[in-house]
C-alpha cells in the first residue's frame, strides 16, 4: 500500500506475515509491518509514521532483522541478542500533512459474555458486538491485503453476524433487523470473491507441492489468469470499504451493537400467555429445530445412488447452522458442547471439500475449453486459445478423483449424525438450561 504526502507517493508500506518451523512443525507465528521510502520521499515521512504507529496501534520499531529474531523465539542465543532492542528515538514530528494509517484499533472481547437469563433481543445484542469488533479489527489487513488470514477473520465476523440474524432477529423490529441484514450481506459480497480465490489458489499451491519439480510451474498459466481475477476482485473490496454505504452501515450497526434496548421488540402477552422469551426458553428450541433441519436430509442422502452435488451443498448449509446455533449459545450449554460442535465441523468440512471439488471441476473445464476464468468473456480470450493443457488437465483428473473419492466415504461421515451418541450430546448440551 502507498503513502502519500498531498498527491504524491512517498512510501510503500507491507504487512509481512512470518512463520517460523523447529523440528518441522509450526513454532510460532508473526506480523511485521515494513515501510520503504520512494524517490522523493524523507526521512521525515518516516519519522511521522513511526510516530503514528506507536501512539495509535501500540507498535514498536524493530532493530533486529528477522533471522535474529527467530531465533530468539526459540531461546536463549548469544549474548549479542540478549541486548533489549533499540527503539528508535522518534522526537517532535514535523508540522505537515498527517499521514493516516487507519482508525486505532478495537477493543476485542474473549467471549460474548451470554447468560441464560438473558432476554434473546441482548443475547443477539452482545454476539453481534463480539463479531462486530473483529470485523473492524480486521478491516486494515483487509485493506492492506498482505495478511490473507485478515480477511478471513473479517469475512467470518460477517458471515457470524448474518447466522446470528436467523436465530435472534425475531427478537428486533422487523425494519431494524432487515437494514443490518442488507448490510452485512453487502459486506459479505465484497469479501467472499476474494476469499475463495485465496483457498482456491493455496489448494492449488499444495496440488503442485506433491508433483515432482519439472511439473511444478504447470498450471503457471492458469494461476495467472486467478490472480488476475483475484486482483480484480480486491479491488472492489477496497471501493466498497470506501463507500458511503459501509460508512453509514458501520456507524448505524456500531450503534445498535453498543447500545442496550436499541431496536428490540417490546415482550407483549398473546391473549394473556407469556411469550418465551430468554435465552433459557428459547435455546433449546432454536437448537432441535436446526438438529432437525439437517435430519430432514436422512432419506435424500442415505440412497442407494450418490446423492446430487446440489443437495449435499444445501445439507452443509444446514449443518453450519447447527453449528454457528451452537457456537452462539456456547457459553450457556454444557461442557461437551465442544466435542458436539466438533463433530458437526467434520461433516461440514467433508461437505466443504465436495463442493470445492465441484466448483474446481466447472473452472478448470471452462478455463480449458475457452482460456478464460469462469463463465466470463474478453475480446482476447477466443475459444480455443492456447493455455497450458497438460497441466490443467491432469489437475481437473485429481479434482474428479477427489471428489468421487469423497462422495464415496460420505455415507461413513453422515452415519455419525444417525447415532444415538450424537443425539445423547445434543441432549446432554442443553439440559442444563
């Protein structure tokens, strides 16, 4: 990303994502934010960025280069690197044009802080407030767009949000909970191309990470054309972050989110009966109504002939409700609850890749028969011009092979929902409530 001072650019800034291995496996695990003076730039640029950094996002200059500090985080080294690191003595920023990096962070919560007698209306309230400040919190990697993992985390913020919706806007004015779900959906539009590239390309990366060197720039060509779609994409993501929609949405859901009664409904008797309407009523009502939604699946599945991509996509939707039901009402549950939603995550995980391999299947057939990605059109791109079709064919074969291989082993996955110790940890999560 570039700084500028007034019109012109003086810097670029990169966010570095570093992981560090001991032994081969993954010891830990770090963020570096690195900026680089262009011609014309000064160091006073940089000296007003430090500042900047410092006093608004707490970070701290570092002196060290990265292989001294790797090996720090795995111990005591020479003394050379016991020495405490060098701050840089940042004095008296010039007067001239702020240079802005972003709004300071926010304060993140561990948990949503839920209680069983909770009215559903602040049961929603505070979810959404978890969720929203992770969304925010991961807004300047998004931008950014060093750090993938940013707008995974912001894109799973919004996607929670959304679930939450289902489950709780009941609980709001029909008018107040439409807006906020047009919002998030819109946010959630923006994110998701980009997303799926990013999974699509890693999938790719680890397909060509298992073939011998001289095959391994074989689909060269085809990840170019992704990154060029995915570029495209990241660029809309940032046009939408810019818009005055997502401005108003943000300030008007931050709102709602931070302000207790805001936009629930009044508890009203229905012919002098009183409605359900705290967590510990309604739970374990909202939890069996998901349990039965993926159930209904039982004889649509459990067929003699492979059930069809479509439905197995509609039944892992279903099962991520059960799942986000659960993760919202965790705190209130029993204490197997984790292994309950653990062995919903392997089914939907199951499901997940399936329906990757069908989506990898339709691109790389389209990409083959027209050069292009997906179903869209270039004047450059003619049926019939030359891309690299060893490579993309033999990865559609793997894909075939992988998905015909799970569709095969899903029978063996979905049995675990028709047990009886499946329904016991249903039971056992909500009996306490």
């Amino acid at each position: 990303r570039h700084l500028c001072d007034g019109e012109k650019v003086v810097a670029e800034v990169n966010l570095d994502r570093g992981r560090l291995y001991q032994e081969a496996a993954s010891s830990a695990t770090y963020l570096e934010l690195e900026a680089e003076l262009l011609p014309g730039g000064s160091e006073e640029i940089l000296e007003q960025l430090a500042e900047e950094l410092q006093t608004k996002w707490g970070l701290l200059p570092q002196s060290k280069s990265k292989f001294e500090r790797g090996l720090a985080l795995f111990g005591p080294g020479p003394a050379s690197r016991k020495e405490p690191p060098t701050v840089m003595d940042v004095q008296e920023p010039p007067t001239m044009e702020p240079v802005h990096s972003g709004p300071p962070p926010v304060e993140l919560l561990s948990a949503p802080g839920i209680k069983p007698d909770d009215p559903m209306s602040e049961a929603g309230r505070k979810i959404f407030r978890f969720h929203y400040r992770r969304m925010l919190y991961n807004e300047p990697g998004t931008r950014l767009g060093q750090d993938i993992e940013a707008l995974h985390d912001m894109r799973v913020a919004t996607r929670r949000m959304r679930a939450a919706f289902r489950v709780f806007a009941p609980y709001y004015k029909p008018k107040i909970a439409a807006r906020y779900q047009k919002g998030l959906k819109r946010t959630g539009r923006a994110l998701g191309p980009v997303r799926d590239l990013d999974v699509f390309r890693a999938k790719i990366r680890g397909y060509l990470s298992t073939l011998p060197q001289s095959q391994q720039n074989d689909l060269d060509g085809f990840l170019a054309v992704l990154e060029a779609h995915r570029d495209s994409a990241r660029e809309r993501i940032n046009t939408y972050l810019d818009s005055d929609k997502y401005t108003r949405f943000k300030e008007r859901f931050g709102q709602f989110v931070e302000t207790e009664g805001m936009g629930s409904r009044p508890v009203t008797f229905d012919d002098g009966e009183p409605p359900p309407y705290r967590v510990r009523h309604v739970a374990p009502v909202v939890i069996y109504q998901r349990l039965a939604a993926v159930r209904a699946y039982d004889e649509w599945v459990s067929i003699p002939d492979p059930p069809p991509p479509e439905r197995l996509h509609s039944l892992r939707i279903a099962c991520k409700r059960l799942r986000y039901t659960l993760e919202f009402f965790r705190e209130v549950l029993g204490s197997d609850t984790k292994a309950l939603i653990k062995s919903i995550v392997t089914i939907q995980d199951h499901l997940g890749s399936l329906q990757d391999a069908v989506v990898a299947r339709a691109l790389l057939a389209d990409y083959l028969q027209r050069g292009v990605w997906g179903r869209e059109t270039a004047p450059e791109a003619q049926p019939g011009a030359p891309v690299d079709v060893a490579g993309v064919e033999a990865y559609l074969d793997a894909k075939q092979a992988e998905f015909e291989h799970l569709l095969e082993s899903f029978p063996e996955v979905w049995q675990r929902v028709q047990e009886e110790e499946f329904s016991q940890m249903v039971a056992e999560a909500i009996v306490g409530l």
